[in-house]
C-alpha cells in the first residue's frame, strides 16, 4: 500500500467515528429547467502548490476505474464513503479541468465533501454548485494519461417517500420506511465530448444524466454488522472479513438496494446469476419478474450479443417507479400487487423485460438520455415485443394494443425530455412511436438485415455513447432499401 493509500486509509477510519447518529428527513428539491444550487462552496486555488498532474506518463487505461471503501449506517440513513478515481484522458486533447457530477448535492444538507486530492495533493480549487463539481487543475493533464482523484464525503439521505407536486416519478436516491437505495450517488466524472463537459440539468420525467463506461470496486461494510441488511448490488459479490467487496466492470453506473425486509430468490440464466428482491406477500410477482429477466437475458444474447456481467439483480422498490442501472434495475411496488395477475399479459412482465434490455441499451451502448432519449427507449421498448414474440407468440397482437397504441401515440421520436411536454406525451413519442418505428423498419428490410443491423451497433457501441447520427450511419450500411419515409413519418429531424 502507498503512502498515499494508507494516509487515506487511515483518514477513513477517523471519518467512520465522526458520522451523525442520525439524520433528519429532508425534502427533494422542485425538479425545474435549471435546478438552484442547494449547496455551493468555492475556494480560490491554493497558490503555493507544486501539483503536476503529468509529471508522470502513466499509460492510460481504457476505461476509468472507480474504488468506494463505503461504510452504511444504515438506521441511521448515513453513509461514509472514500472514493479513487483513476481517470483517463481520453479527450485528445489537455485538461487543465474537470468537470463532476455530484448528485446527492441537489438535496439540502446531504452530501459533505470531507476532503479532495489530485494526484496525492490536497486541494482547494474547486466549486461545488447544485449537481455540478468543478475542479481546476494547476496545470495541464495531458492526452492519454491517468489522473487520480480521491474524495472523502459523508451522505446524510433524503427520505424518499415524501410526495413533491412538482415531479411527475418519485424519487429513488434515499431511505424508505423499509429500504435503503443509493443510486447516483458518488461523484463521478461525466463524458468530455468534443472539449464539452456534458452534464444536463434534470427535469420533471426522462433521466438527464450521461455516463462513460467504468470499472467498480465496491467495498461495503455496515456499522452494525449484526443487523445488516440484505443488499442488492450492481457488482459481482465476494465476503471478505468484514465487508464485502462488489466488482462491476465496462459498467455506467453501480446502484446499491439494501432492505432487512428483503426476500431473494435466484436463477441462472446461461451463467448469468439473476437474482430477485422483494418483500413479503409478493413472492409470485418476485418469482415472475426473475423468470421474465432471465428469459429476457437469454432472448436478448441471442439477438444482439451476451449479456455483459455476471450477475443480475431485480430489486422491488418502496416505490412506484421503475429504473435501469447497469446490472441491477427497480421495478415499482404496484406492478408485484392488483396490477400482476398471474400471467405474463400484465406489467410486472413486460417492464421487467424492457428493464433487462437496458442492459443492452444504455449499459453496453449508450446514447445522451436528455437530448436523444429514443436510442434506447425505443429500443427497450420493442424489446419487449421481440420477448414476446419468442417466448409467448400468443401475447404479441395483445402486446401492441395493452402496451402501445391503447396510448394512441403520436409526435416525434427524437424529442428531447425537455421538450416532451408532458411524461405521457413524451413516452408516446420517444418509446412508443419509437417502437412502431422499429417495427415498420423491420418489416421493411426484413429480418435479416434489420437483427445483422442490430447486433453491428451493438458491436460498434459497445463502451461507447452514440448518437443517432451513428444509428442511421451503421444502419444504411446493412440496407439499400429506402426508409427515408419512414424516418418522415416518425422523427422530427431527418438523418
């Protein structure tokens, strides 16, 4: 271990013993166009600093790598975390900054920052404003290396279950009277895309933040271990001595659901282990939403290429409200209860199916959620019929109508969230008009063309955020037959 390492070893120990007892609930910020900073600290640069960042040229990873020593207290609604991010500079060009999203600072009073290294260095020169971390560096970081950034912070959740007019979907981020979900809830470096910083603001529906791929090391202990929970992770999970250690890689997020309520049943789905959580009386929805994803799994490998990770995780929310995160997604508490009945023509099946396609889109390939959200929703959204139409052919004209044209979809698929107008004027467009979309491209081009189309995109994504430039790019090279019709028909833009 580094001097460097054990100094902030060391660190975290002494932050573990300063953790509140507890915390008071506090209220989810008004999701608005551009959200008020809820808490902004700004400090002018240390002038005496003899920080290099590129004194020495360390090959650059591919990816970057994220390491989280985290301790949950969890009666307490807290959590103690210190973070390393070896970040490569794959920009092309030199840093002198950059740019973090920090999430959990968008509610009052829950994010602390404890400390800020670069390279070893402690330092002051950044700004802390609403969601968003700006680091400057005092000097340039060039293409191609690696910059280490360690943090130390405390969480203090929000509790989730309190209603806010103003936002159409609940919350997620936070504690419940019977669970514990961290999501979005480390810094974490968003994309640089052509010398831009790319962090969106949030808004009423859709999901507004953009991820690069990363590799996780998730190393969690409870306060008391005694009374832990059940935990529901992102990662691959490996009992140490006193924490368990969660590994994810080529991965866009890494979501933790922790719950003493928690029931868990478990399949393997070709080597993948899918692994279902939910509470009590719901045991039949908890079995059909594991059965679902683990045939969505097989399905999907099949048509576009293998599932990426070792394991699955489906977690049953205190919520009504359904998310996607790389190798775990939530499904809303309504869809195990009076909206499941006993059949696969319901809900709970095909929301957990379309949540297993964001595996394929948004974990493997992603795209810019706020500004192109189609790329994968409508994707996800077809998914589901290409479930059905494999696993239960007798469901797919029930499908069309349940699912999409009861909605009576209409408008541009290739709108973004903010300017949906409306969650439900935006899902008919982006999901569901994008799903008649898919549906008539296929007929079109046939079977052939339109799975070869689908598994090269998935090829030529994978790590990567793509636009919808690249879509049609990739797509006129597995057809001459003209589309540009439809393409008239169904987006506003023509590409």
């Amino acid at each position: 271990m580094s001097d460097n390492a054990a100094r902030l070893r060391t660190a975290f120990l002494l932050l573990f013993l300063l953790v509140s007892s507890c915390s008071s609930a506090t209220t989810a910020p008004t999701a608005t166009a551009a959200v008020p900073p809820t808490t902004t600290s700004t400090i002018a640069p240390d002038p005496v600093s003899t920080f290099t960042p590129t004194a020495t040229a360390v090959p650059a990873p591919a990816r970057a790598f994220y390491t989280l020593d985290v301790k949950i207290d969890y009666d307490a609604h807290t959590v103690a975390v210190a973070e390393t991010i070896r970040y490569p500079n794959h920009t092309g060009g030199q840093l002198n900054a950059l740019v973090l999203a920090v999430e959990p600072n968008l509610w009052p009073d829950c994010f602390t920052m404890n400390g800020l290294f670069i390279d070893g260095v402690p330092t002051t020169a950044y700004s802390l404003d609403g969601q968003r971390l700006d680091i400057a560096l005092s000097s340039f970081f060039m293409p191609e290396t690696v910059l280490t950034i360690e943090i130390q912070y405390t969480l203090s959740l929000p509790f989730a279950e309190q209603e806010d007019p103003n936002v159409s979907r609940p919350r997620i981020f936070g504690y419940t009277r019977r669970q514990l979900n961290l999501t979005n809830w480390y810094p974490f470096v968003v994309p640089n895309i052509n010398g831009e910083w790319v962090l969106h603001e949030p808004w009423f529906y859709g999901e507004h933040l953009v991820y690069d791929a990363a590799d996780y090391e998730v190393n969690v202990k409870f306060a008391d271990p005694s009374t832990a929970p059940v935990v529901a992770s992102s990662g691959f999970p490996e009992p140490q001595a006193d924490f368990t250690r969660y590994t994810i890689t080529a991965a866009r997020t890494f979501a933790l659901a922790a719950s003493r309520e928690f029931q868990v049943s478990t399949l393997d789905a070709g080597g993948v282990i899918v692994s279902s959580y939910y509470f009590s009386l719901s045991d039949h929805g908890g079995q059909a939403a594991l059965k679902a994803s683990a045939e969505g799994i097989q399905v999907f490998s099949q048509r576009y290429g293998p599932y990426p990770h070792r394991t699955l995780s489906i977690v049953m929310g205190d919520f009504n409200d359904g998310m996607e995160y790389s190798g775990l997604f939530y499904l809303s508490r309504d869809f195990y209860g009076s909206l499941y009945d006993g059949t696969p023509a319901n809900y709970l099946t095909f929301v957990a199916v379309h949540e297993t396609a964001h595996q394929w889109w948004f974990d493997q390939v992603a795209n810019d959620q706020a500004l192109q959200p189609w790329l994968d929703e409508s994707l996800c959204t077809y998914s589901e019929k290409i479930y059905y139409e494999t696993v239960h052919p007798n469901l797919v004209t029930w499908w069309w109508e349940y699912r999409i044209n009861f909605y009576s979809p209409q408008g541009g698929a290739d709108i973004p969230i903010y300017e949906g107008g409306g969650f439900r004027p935006y899902t008919n467009a982006a999901y569901f008009q994008g799903a008649h979309f898919l549906e008539d491209l296929r007929v079109r081009i046939g079977d052939e063309a339109f799975f070869a189309f689908l598994q090269d995109y998935l090829a030529q994504g994978r790590g990567r955020i793509v636009t919808a430039a690249d879509f049609f790019r990739i797509l006129k090279t597995h057809t001459s037959t003209d589309y540009s019709d439809l393409v008239r028909q169904y987006f506003q833009n023509i590409y």
